[in-house]
C-alpha cells in the first residue's frame, strides 16, 4: 500500500490545518474550495465521520498538488489501512496510540499524535511522532505551550482544539508549530445555511492571523 505524497512545503507555508468533522459529501465539496480560496492548504478529515474514506478521496480530488488531505481521528491500525487506502497523505491521532505511530513511521507517513502531559508528549516524539498535536489545548492555553517548548524545544507542536483567529497569535508566540483548527473555521450552522463565502473569508482571517504572527516574530 503506498500512501499518497506529502507535500512537506506546502505545510510549512501555512501550518493551519483545517479539519473536517461530521460533514457530509455535499457540504464538503463547497467547502474545500472555499477553504482553499481563502489560503488554506492543509485539510483532514476525521475517521469517525460518515463515509470517511470516500470523504478523503473527495478532499484528495478538490485539493489536488495545492496542499495535502490528511485523516484525523485515526484510533487503530484498520482506521489507518483505510485512511491510507483512500489517499491520506498524513495521520493525526486525538492521544498516544503507539501502534498507529510505529506504524506510520515504517510506511513514511507524517504522524500527529494528540498528548497533553510533558510524559505524553515525549512518548509520542520518542515513537517517532512527526510533530505532537497538544490536545485539547483550549483547556491550558498559550501557557502550557510555552512551559513544555522549555524542555523540549526540538518537538514541534501542534495546539488543537479551540484554536480560534484571535489565539492562534498567542499561540505561536508561545512557540507554537502549527495549529489544529476545526469548529471555529468549519461551522456546522453556516454550513447548513449554505454561507460558503463565509468560509473563505474565516480561512482567511486564519491566514492572516498567522502571517501576522510572523511579520512581527
């Protein structure tokens, strides 16, 4: 099985991953584009959503060369075959799940496992995590960020989970890596209201928001 090419600076232009969860086909296919016109590059999708697999190669077919389609909540090593299988080019997991990792690493896939502790964290990049999502990272903040980048200043870091246009500064200041960014870019109610172009001015807000962070870095 070989899993489909990451485009390392494709990420590393804009590290906001966008992610994608519990959307149908329908609303998935306006809103990739719209994220990707507003200068998105990264997206994933969640395991647990329905239809997972065909919703990664739909993302896949939308994105194309211009960023990478990722699978997020990947829990097991069938979630992984699958995820891979329909074109995933990287894995995000929501905790240390040592079997995906390993994995992930014997086939060349970027790996993302979610920690909190600084215990999780290094067992995550000890395993052979590309970069550790701190998840949920709402929950500590900008802080936590910066007391674990102490310590560990070689792991790069991924806060997710309430990452908003307004912390994400904050964030990266503390020596954040990248960000994980779900509900505050992809609103279940706009959505459902069909405010596509709503979608591509949030993405971007978020691009902004992080260029902004690097001019004055």
């Amino acid at each position: 099985m070989n899993p489909a090419p990451f485009h390392p600076a494709r990420f590393r232009e804009l590290p906001v991953v966008g992610i994608l969860r519990f959307f149908p086909a329908d609303q998935v296919k306006q809103l990739v584009p719209a994220a990707l016109a507003g200068g998105l590059r990264n997206l994933e999708i969640t395991m647990n959503s329905a239809g997972a697999d065909d919703l990664i190669r739909l993302a896949c077919d939308l994105v194309g060369d211009r960023g990478n389609v990722g699978a997020g909540t990947v829990t097991t090593l069938a979630e992984l075959d699958r995820a891979l299988a329909a074109g995933a080019s990287f894995v995000v997991t929501p905790a240390v799940v040592p079997e995906v990792i390993r994995a992930c690493v014997e086939r060349s896939v970027p790996v993302m496992p979610g920690a909190m502790t600084p215990t999780e964290i290094l067992t995550a990049w000890r395993l052979g995590a590309t970069m550790v999502k701190i998840f949920p990272a709402d929950q500590l903040g900008p802080a936590h960020i910066r007391a674990v980048k102490a310590p560990f200043p070689e792991i790069p870091l991924m806060p997710t989970g309430g990452v908003t246009v307004e912390s994400l500064p904050a964030f990266q200041q503390a020596g954040a890596d990248a960000f994980g960014v779900g509900g505050p870019l992809f609103d279940a109610k706009r959505a459902a209201a069909g405010d596509w172009e709503w979608f591509t001015r949030q993405a971007a807000r978020f691009v902004a928001a992080f260029r902004g962070c690097e001019t004055r870095a």
